[in-house]
C-alpha cells in the first residue's frame, strides 16, 4: 500500500504546528533559566538577556531546520 500524500492529512499539520510552538518556547525558556544562573553565579545581570536571545536564536535555527527537513519528505 502506499502512503497518502502529506496534504490529505490537517493532523500533521496542527502537530507540525504545535511543534514548531513549543519548540520555540521551550528554547527561549531554558536560554532564560541558563542566563539567570549565569548571572547569580557571576554577578553580572546582563547575563539574563543574552540567555533569552540565545534561545530564541536556537529556537529559530531548529524550526528552520525542522522545515527543511519536512519539505524534503513533501518533494520525495
């Protein structure tokens, strides 16, 4: 049998979604947590920023490669 084509199902769409959502927020979350430790454990506050934008630049360089890999499973 072969497998139905990727558009025939909106699950996988709301899943890649969701995905992509939490992948984000879990990224910027823990560059947060990292940052404040860092900053009580060194005494400088600045710490916290560059934590959160560490995340967030992690968090967007995995959806790009999460979108990649899923349109290369679209074009087989």
């Amino acid at each position: 049998m072969s497998k139905p084509p990727i558009r025939s199902n909106p699950w996988k769409y709301a899943g890649i979604a969701s995905a992509i959502g939490m992948n984000l927020v879990v990224c910027i979350v823990l560059g947060y947590f990292i940052g404040t430790y860092l900053a009580r454990h060194t005494g400088w506050t600045p710490w916290s920023i560059i934590g959160v934008l560490g995340g967030l630049f992690a968090g967007l360089g995995s959806i790009v490669l999460m979108i990649m890999r899923i349109l290369e499973e679209t074009n087989e």
